[in-house]
C-alpha cells in the first residue's frame, strides 16, 4: 500500500483540509468535507486500516474500489431540532461528509477485501497476494 503518515511534510490530505476549512473560506455553514483518522497495520497475510467515523450510521458508509484506489465516504447528518427557547453558545461536532482514499499495492487482493463497522470505527482488511516478478523476455529482431 501507498500511505503517508499524518503529520508528515507531505500530509496533503491534512494541507488541504485546512485550506478548505470552512472558516478559513470565511463561510458560516458547520457543514463541510472532513477526512476521517485512520491506523493502519500490516501483518505478514495482510493491511487493515481502521477509520474513525464518529455519529455515522451503517447505512450512510460507502466503500468502493476502482483502478487500484480504495476510497471510503461517509456522511453525518445534521440533528434538525427546533429551539424553542435558549442558543447554541458553542458547537463543535462536526456535520458533512467524510472522505479518504488509499493506493492499493500491487501485494494487495482486491476481489478479498472485507469491511466491518463497529463503535464508530469501519475496519478494512486487504490480504496481501504474492507478488510474481514481471518476466523478463528478448524479442529477436529481424
């Protein structure tokens, strides 16, 4: 797998996040595009990767794989309650949609790929594959 680790100089995931924050673009929706933390472990048969979705349902997670790249979205929904009486003096759960997508090797077996959502966290396990070196062939010229 292709992975860079959070908080390196190359974190472009974390760059842009924070360009595109909503309070950076000067706009006042707490609704937004938010990129989920993650672990991710290998072992010798396979990588899981573990996401943080916190106040996600199930039914809101989509995972697709195409062309080598494993994404995973999810969205939270805003609690629409109507205030009869007080304000909201602060809030900083985050409403919107969350985003990430991972590079797969090519160690990785993409038909085994199993997900699993629990207490807020979707677990992914990609079993790794071996690997046949390319084969080297000359070809005569004529």
């Amino acid at each position: 797998m292709s992975l860079i680790p959070r908080g390196s100089l190359f974190d472009l995931d974390n760059m842009f996040e924070q360009m595109l924050s909503p309070s950076r673009l000067g706009s006042e929706s707490k609704e937004g595009f938010f990129s989920p933390r993650i672990d991710v472990r290998e072992t010798k048969d396979s990588y899981e990767i573990s996401a943080e979705l916190p106040g996600v349902e199930r039914d809101d997670i989509n995972v697709t794989l195409e062309d080598g790249v494993l994404t995973l979205e999810a969205e939270v929904h805003r609690e629409e309650k109507e205030e009869k009486e007080g304000r909201v003096i602060r809030q900083e759960r985050r409403y919107g949609k969350y985003m990430r997508s991972f590079n797969l090797g090519a160690d990785v077996s993409e038909s085994d790929i199993d997900a699993s959502f629990k207490d807020g966290v979707l677990t992914l396990k990609a079993p790794k594959r071996e690997v046949t070196q390319p084969r080297t062939q000359r070809i005569e010229i004529h």
